[in-house]
C-alpha cells in the first residue's frame, strides 16, 4: 500500500524537473551554463594536455558533490564555478548520471618521470608515509585507485 502511494506522488514530480544530461553536455543549460563537452569531451574522457579532468565513470553522487561544491564556492575554481552556477539542482544531477554511466578508461601503465617518481608513487598509494602520518591513498581510494562509492573518487586513469 505504502509503495503505490508513494509511486503515485513521486512520478508527476520527477517528469516536470527532467532534465536531458546529454544535451546539457552538448548545448549548455538553459540558465547559462557552458557546454562541457568542449573540455570534458563527450565520453568525458577529459583534456589531459590542458588539465580538464576526466569523468568518465566516475560515481553520480561525486560529480553532484564537486558541481555543488563549485557552485557555493567550497572547491575554487575559476573556470568551474561560473558553470556549476548555471546549473539548476536537477541540470547537476543529469550530467552527473550521464558522465557518470560513460565507460572509465582503460588503465595502462604510463610512462612515469623516473623509476624513482614509479616506486615513490607506488610506496605512497599503497603503503603511505608513517613517518608525517599519511595514511596509504588506496585505504581510502580503493585497493587499485578504482574508488570507493560516493565519496572517495577514483584516480586510476585520471590524467
Ligand atoms: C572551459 C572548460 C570547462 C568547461 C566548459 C567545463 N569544465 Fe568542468 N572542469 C574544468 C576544469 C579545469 C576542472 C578542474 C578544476 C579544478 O582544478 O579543481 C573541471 C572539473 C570538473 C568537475 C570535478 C571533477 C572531479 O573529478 O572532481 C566536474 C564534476 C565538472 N568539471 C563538471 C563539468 C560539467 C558538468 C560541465 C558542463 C555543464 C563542465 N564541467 C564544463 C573545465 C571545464
Ligand atoms: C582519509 C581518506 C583519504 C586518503 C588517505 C586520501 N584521499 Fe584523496 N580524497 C579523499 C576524498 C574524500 C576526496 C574527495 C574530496 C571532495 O569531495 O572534495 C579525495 C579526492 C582526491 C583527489 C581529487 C580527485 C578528483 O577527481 O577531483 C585526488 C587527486 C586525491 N584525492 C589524491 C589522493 C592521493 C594522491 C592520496 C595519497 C597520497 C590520497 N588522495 C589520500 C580521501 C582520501
């Protein structure tokens, strides 16, 4: 009995704030917002050379975090901030499920600055620093970087 209520009070609801992910990311939003396929790409596979980060599978809840966190101005960013103010609640929370279901990369070994920056970087991700008390990167962000639910982004095959 609960649920057919509830089914009926929610649907009208949620067909007049439907808002289409993919062609905010191909056109904008209405309130102003810029097209994100310009930096992010289309798959969101990002812009590594000029630092647009990669979005592709990156959890739907994150992404809504970091475009409200742009928006109120808790995570700076002059190039973000005026696009996530020209995104409306339900705007954020399409481009989010849209980025969000586009296939993460494959991740390949990359050429690192030197063996020493490879083995420091690998010591760092899964052992941590004791000495100044860093804990290792993949406690929190997964056991390979893949992430964990909605508060711990991935960072495997983030520029
Ligand atoms: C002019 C280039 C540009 C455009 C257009 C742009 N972005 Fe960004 N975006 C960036 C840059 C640069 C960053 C990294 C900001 C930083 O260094 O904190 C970023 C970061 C982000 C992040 C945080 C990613 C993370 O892993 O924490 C999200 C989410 C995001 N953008 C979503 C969008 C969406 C959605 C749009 C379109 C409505 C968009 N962006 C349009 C340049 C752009
Ligand atoms: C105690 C948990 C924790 C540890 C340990 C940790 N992180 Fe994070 N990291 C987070 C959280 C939570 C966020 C997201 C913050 C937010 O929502 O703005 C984050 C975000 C990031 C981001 C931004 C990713 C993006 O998509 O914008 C990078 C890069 C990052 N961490 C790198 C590291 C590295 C490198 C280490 C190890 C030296 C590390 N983290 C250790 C919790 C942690």
């Amino acid at each position: 009995m609960t649920v057919v209520v509830a089914a009926f009070v929610l649907a009208p609801i949620s067909a007049g704030h439907a808002a289409d992910g993919r062609a905010i990311v191909l056109n904008g939003s209405a309130s102003g917002a810029q097209h994100c396929e310009s930096c992010h790409g289309l798959t969101g596979q990002g812009i590594p050379a000029n630092g647009y980060p990669r979005l592709a599978g990156l959890d739907a809840d994150y992404l809504v975090h970091q475009l409200n966190s742009f928006a109120d101005g808790s995570r700076a960013s002059s190039m973000m901030s005026p696009v996530a103010k020209g995104l409306s609640p339900e705007d954020r929370r399409a481009v989010a499920d849209y980025y969000a279901r586009q296939s993460p990369p494959q991740v390949t070994d990359q050429a690192a600055d030197s063996p020493e920056a490879a083995t420091r970087g690998r010591a760092l991700a899964t052992v941590g620093m004791g000495a100044k008390g860093l804990p290792a990167c993949n406690q929190c962000h997964g056991p390979n970087g893949e992430g964990v639910g909605d508060a711990f982004p991935r960072l495997a095959g983030q520029s």
